[in-house]
C-alpha cells in the first residue's frame, strides 16, 4: 500500500516513515518543499537499509503525495492542519485520510486539549474534506520515542471511524507495525476523548519526570 505522510518531515513522521517501510508498505513524504521532503526521504532509506529493510521511501510535494498516495496521514501541527487539508482538498476526495492530530495548547506548564467546534480534530477534518474517508489514529504515540531505532515497545492505538471498511484498513496498518496494537474505538464522535488522552499522558510525564508515555489497554 502507498501511504503518504503528509508534512511527513516532522518528528511523528520519522518513526511513521522508517517503521511503514519495514512493515513492507510504500511510503511517501510530503512537504511544502519537494527539496526538503527528498532530503529527509534519502535519511530514512538509510535507516531502513541499516535496519535491514529496503528502500521505498519517497520524498515529494504534498500536492503530488496527496494525488498518488492511497493513505494519507496528515502530520502536521493543528494550527496549520486544517487549512492544509483544505488546500488538498480535491486530490483527498474519496481516499482514507488519517489524523492522529492534537489540538492542544500549553498554558502555566500544563498541556491543555482546546476541543474544536466540531467536536475534535477527526471531526474537523470529517467536516472539510467531506468526499474522503477519515479516520483517527496514532494519537497517542509518543513521537520522539517512536522515531528511536533502538526504542522497544508495546503500545495500543485506539482507532476511530464513521467508515468501517476505512478504519479496519487503518487498523491493519497499525498492526503492520511492530510493537503497535489497535483497537477499534468506534465512531468518529469518540475521536475526542482519544485525542484528549494525549495532553494527559504529557501532564503525567512532566508532574512524575517520567520518559514520554505511550498507552496500553490491559
Ligand atoms: N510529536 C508527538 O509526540 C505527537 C504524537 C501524536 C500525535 N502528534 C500529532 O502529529 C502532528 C505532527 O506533530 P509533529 O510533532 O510531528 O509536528 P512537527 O514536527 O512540529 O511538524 C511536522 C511538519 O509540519 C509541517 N508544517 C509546519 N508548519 C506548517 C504550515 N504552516 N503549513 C503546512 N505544513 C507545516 C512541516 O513540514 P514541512 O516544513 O516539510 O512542510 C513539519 O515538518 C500534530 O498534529 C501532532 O498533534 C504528535
């Protein structure tokens, strides 16, 4: 499967990237520089390569990942998400889009999830790209502990879908990945409660100077 990370240069997208591809999937990266996007493609082919996969990580813009991909996963910080997803809006028409975006704000030290009018970034995105198939996931990956080589987990992903066909296809995606789990969490409308676990998690980790927290259900 094609699966596109779009804004895939950040930090969920370097685990998402390495560990797509070792899962057997194609993976491009998208940016809003087709430069920048090759650059970080070319650093994560070696990675695979050293981790003993094979190249087939791509980097290009996020119109062209978005037009070619059959998976997009949008990976980019909220404030700038949504307007991005508008702008993408056509070449996302019919196909599974993912969000594992967190609207949240930290104020006095404390993360805070700021719930959209609609309900939840999932459903914001349900709300803008209205002909594509969203679902929620990955929420809840702590990311720089994900894009770590050497990290050994094993973490749950609540996924989240008004479109059951969609969300199993994601779900089998999450389970391609070594150390991820997922499990079905519904429609679209719980998406806020999944998303508003992770300002918590980080909470958690700073009050108790823990490492980044993943979640497991047990
Ligand atoms: N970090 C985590 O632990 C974590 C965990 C779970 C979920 N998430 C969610 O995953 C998403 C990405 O988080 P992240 O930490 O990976 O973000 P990030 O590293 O801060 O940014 C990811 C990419 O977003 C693109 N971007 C930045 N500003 C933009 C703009 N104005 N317009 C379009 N694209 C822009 C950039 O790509 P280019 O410059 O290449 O275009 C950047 O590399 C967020 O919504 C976050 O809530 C993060």
């Amino acid at each position: 499967m094609r699966i596109a990370l779009i804004g895939g240069t950040g930090n969920i997208g370097e685990g998402l990237a390495f560990r797509l591809r070792l899962a057997g999937h194609d993976v491009l990266i998208g940016s809003r520089s087709g430069e920048k996007a090759k650059a970080k493609a070319e650093h994560f082919n070696a990675l695979v390569e050293r981790l003993g996969g094979k190249r087939g990580i791509e980097g290009m813009t996020n119109e062209k990942a978005s037009l070619i991909a059959d998976v997009c996963i949008i990976t980019i910080p909220w404030k700038h998400a949504f307007e991005t997803a508008e702008n993408l809006k056509e070449n996302l028409a019919g196909k599974i889009v993912v969000s594992p975006v967190i609207p949240m704000v930290v104020e006095n030290g404390i993360f805070k999830y700021i719930q959209p009018e609609e309900g939840s970034a999932g459903l914001k995105f349900a709300r803008i790209l209205d002909k594509s198939r969203v679902v929620v996931a990955f929420n809840n990956i702590p990311a720089k502990r994900f894009a770590n080589p050497d990290e050994v987990f094993s973490w749950d992903v609540a996924v989240c879908s008004d479109d059951e066909q969609a969300k199993r296809t994601v779900m089998d995606i999450v389970n391609s990945i070594e150390g991820l789990r997922a499990y079905d969490a519904g429609s679209l409308e719980n998406s806020r409660i999944v998303e508003s676990i992770t300002p918590l998690l980080i909470n958690i980790a700073r009050k108790n100077k823990t490492r980044e927290l993943g979640i497991r259900f047990v």
